[in-house]
C-alpha cells in the first residue's frame, strides 16, 4: 500500500499540529479538514499541506474531504463534555468513528489510522470518555478487512511543545503557593508527541500493523503528585504540593467543573481511577522507537516560559 496524501481529522490539534510535519518529513502530504479554518492558517506554511473546512457531522462534506486522498487519520477526541451524561463523548468518538468508516467504504480510502487512548474499555472502563473511546476503538478494528486496513493507537498522556499537560499543570501551579493535587496516586507513562506521530506516520504501509492496536507509553511511569513536583521544578516554582485524599478529589472535580472551560470534572476524576500506563508492552518498542523521556524535552519548553514570564515581571516592576 503506497500513501502519499493523508486526510486527518482533527489536524488542528496538538497532536496534529506535530503530525503534520512529520508527515512532510516522510514526503507525505495532509490535507486537515477542521470546523474553523482560519484559526489554522498557521498550518499553511507546512510545504504540500491543504487546510479545509469542514463540519464532520455531514455525511456528505466528509466524503467529499477523504475522497482522493489513500489513508485517513482520525485524531478527533474530546476530554469533557457539556454535561455528564456521555451523550457528548458518544457524538465526537463513537457516532464520528462510525461515519468515517462508512465514508472510507462509498469513496474507497483503504487505510484508516484511530487515535484511541490507554484505559479505553467500552464495558469497563469507569469513565464515560474511556467507554466511548472503547466503543469507537472497537468499532475502527471489527471494519479491518479486506477493503479497509486499520491501526489503533492507544497512547499515555501525551507531552511535549505545546501540549495540554505540563503546561496546564504549570499555569495552575501560578495561582498560588500551595497546590491539591487530585488523585496523587494515578500512575502515567507521559509519552512523547514525537514519537507518537513517528509511530503512526511509520505503520502506514507496515502490513503487519493491520488490524492491531498500539499501546504507547514512555520509558518511565510517575504518580500524578511527582510529575506535578516535576513540573514546579521544572519550571523553577517552589510550591508546597499537598495530595488530596479521594473524598476530596470528588469535592475538586464538583466544583471545578463548573468553572469556564471544566479544567477538571469529575469524568476526568473517574477516569484516573485506572493507571495510565502500558500493561501489555509498549507498542512504540514494537514499532522500532526508543521512547523519549521528559527530561529529554519538557526543560526546553517549561524552562522557557518561565523565564519568559520572570522578563515580563522585570519590564513590569521597572515600567517599560
């Protein structure tokens, strides 16, 4: 199977923002189809990349932004929902995988990359986001077959310039001296963006990736309490970092989920009841890729913020 031009969707992203330059460096062109184009005009100076609209729930408009293109790479997922009733996770994992599938089947795209994630179960995972990406997980892999070849990647949280975690963790270690860290236990294996995008980028002509899912983590595992410790340092903030007992954690997720933009809910509180890590090898040794740890990477982009923001509270104090 020869790939030369990749549709993704969901490309506007974190991690798609890597995945396409990773995709230009193999000599492979994307085509990213998002519901707001001109809020990715960034994307463009990526050489041979087709920035497109496009409203994911029409049937018909995604045909149409797969159609000429040889493999698809489903990055879409979200991590909280409006409400708490798994309506929304449903819409955005399940119902879209299902559609994109049928869509590869009436345009003829025979390879389909799905992003999943560790801890994705559709029966027994504790969270309605870890039933949905099971649901969608196992939807992508039962239509492997003679017309559709499909690969599963189911990654650890995933870091690096950029990403959603330790920069989040370190905006919020900011606010104050003393930070509650909910379910301090919960155990990650944070694995590397570019090694992700390496891995998916990699299996799509790999005829033994067919009809497989990939664990993928890093070559270490942290509680969620040392790598909020690691971020402080890190970013050169002593903070006195407290782990919150259980019954407060739920407290946590209550309140902050009702805050703009939900930084916690108590979705994200029960899925941290399972550990985030590769139980059944990790994918990215499979694959041939020796996973990056973060000391390797985050120093270069926490560093550099908080040096950032200590140059803008000099100019500040000196009122230039």
């Amino acid at each position: 199977m020869r790939v030369r031009r990749v549709c993704i969707l969901g490309g506007s992203g974190f991690i798609g923002r890597h995945l396409v330059n990773r995709l230009q460096a193999h000599g492979i062109n994307a085509r990213v189809s998002t519901r707001y184009r001109e809020g990715c005009r960034h994307l463009l100076v990526v050489p041979g990349l087709e920035l497109q609209q496009l409203d994911v729930e029409d049937a018909g408009a995604l045909e149409q932004a797969i159609a000429g293109c040889d493999a698809v790479i489903n990055l879409v997922g979200i991590l909280n929902e409006k409400g708490d009733d798994g309506s929304g996770f449903r819409r955005a994992h399940v119902d879209l995988t299902r559609r994109i599938i049928e869509a590869c089947g009436r345009v003829g795209v025979r390879r389909l990359l799905q992003m999943s994630a560790l801890g994705a179960n559709a029966k027994l995972g504790p969270s309605h986001y870890q039933r949905s990406k099971g649901e969608a997980e196992n939807l992508a892999l039962e239509a492997n077959g003679k017309n559709l070849a499909v690969t599963v990647f189911r990654p650890s949280v995933v870091f690096g310039p950029g990403d959603s975690f330790f920069n989040r963790f370190a905006t919020l270690l900011r606010l104050g001296p003393v930070f509650p860290v909910p379910t301090p236990s919960s155990r990650f294996a944070p694995v590397y963006v570019g090694d992700v995008t390496e891995a998916m980028v990699s299996s799509l002509e790999r005829e033994e990736t067919f009809g497989r899912s990939y664990d993928l983590c890093g070559p270490k595992t942290y509680s969620m309490r040392e790598l909020v410790e690691y971020t402080a340092r890190t970013a050169g903030m002593r903070r006195l970092i407290i782990g919150c007992s259980d019954r407060f954690s739920r407290l946590q997720a209550r309140v902050l989920q009702r805050l703009p933009g939900k930084p916690y809910s108590m979705d994200n509180f029960r899925s941290s009841q399972i550990d985030n890590v590769c139980s059944r090898g990790n994918g990215l040794e499979e694959l041939g890729i020796a996973p990056t740890a973060i000391e390797a990477v985050v120093p270069g982009y926490l560093s550099n913020t908080s040096q950032r923001m200590r140059y803008n509270r000099f100019r500040q104090t000196a009122r230039r």
